[in-house]
C-alpha cells in the first residue's frame, strides 16, 4: 500500500497541483506587474498622442502661416501682402453653404448638389427599419 500512496502524492504534485496553481510558469514572456497594463483597442494597442506646441508668439503668428511647414527643415510660409494674392481668392465663399434653392438649374454646382442630397437621402431612407 506504501507503494501505491507514493504513486498517488506523485500524481497530485505533478498533475493535480499546477492545475489548483501551485506551480511558477514557465512562459517566454514574464508577467506585467500588478499596477502596469497595457491598453488595448480593438486594433491593437493605443498610441498615446503627442502634445504639439502651440505657437504664442505674436509676431509669428501676424506673419506667418504658423503649422504649414511639414518638413523637419525649413521654416513656415511667410504671408504676402494681399496685392501678391490673386483677385478670385477674395470671392470665395467662406460664409455659409448656398442653398439648392439659390443656385442656378444650368451650372454644373448645382446638380452635383442635388446628386449629393438625393444620395444622402436614399442613405438615411435604406437606415429605416424596415417591416
């Protein structure tokens, strides 16, 4: 019977016990601190944003078109005076979007405008539940 007890604490300490979880693992990987967890999005991990400074200077910012200097060298467009500028850049509408209704049935503005419209429509009507 001695024989078959030893068996039996054999068993429990090797198969029975790290399953209860008695045992250290044995992964490749260690295990992240208790306070340390990494976010996870559905895409993978977040990447934490970076702060971009903002521009203060005053001077700069009346001169200059502060952030349009994408390159690690150089420096940002300098602003010219406005006779430097083309006379249709002074007629852009920056307002409001001009309704359907102002708009001429002849330009090719206006029916790209009831094109869009009628597609966004069509999109909101497929969202309805149906019955």
């Amino acid at each position: 019977m001695s024989n078959l007890t030893a068996v039996f604490q054999m068993v429990k300490q090797r198969l029975i016990a790290p399953a209860i979880g008695n045992s250290t693992r044995c992964y490749a990987v260690k295990p992240a601190a208790p306070g340390e967890r990494k976010k996870l999005g559905k895409l993978g991990p977040i990447v934490e944003k970076k702060i971009i400074p903002v521009e203060t200077d005053a001077n700069k910012l009346v001169n200059y078109v502060c952030g349009s200097n994408y390159l690690k060298t150089g420096e940002d467009v300098k602003i010219k005076p406005d006779t430097e500028y083309p006379e249709w850049l002074w007629s852009l509408n920056t307002e409001r979007i001009i309704p359907l209704d102002e708009l001429d049935p002849n330009t090719k503005q206006y029916w790209r405008r009831l094109r869009k419209l009628a597609l966004r429509r069509n999109n909101q009507l497929s969202k309805l539940k149906k019955f």
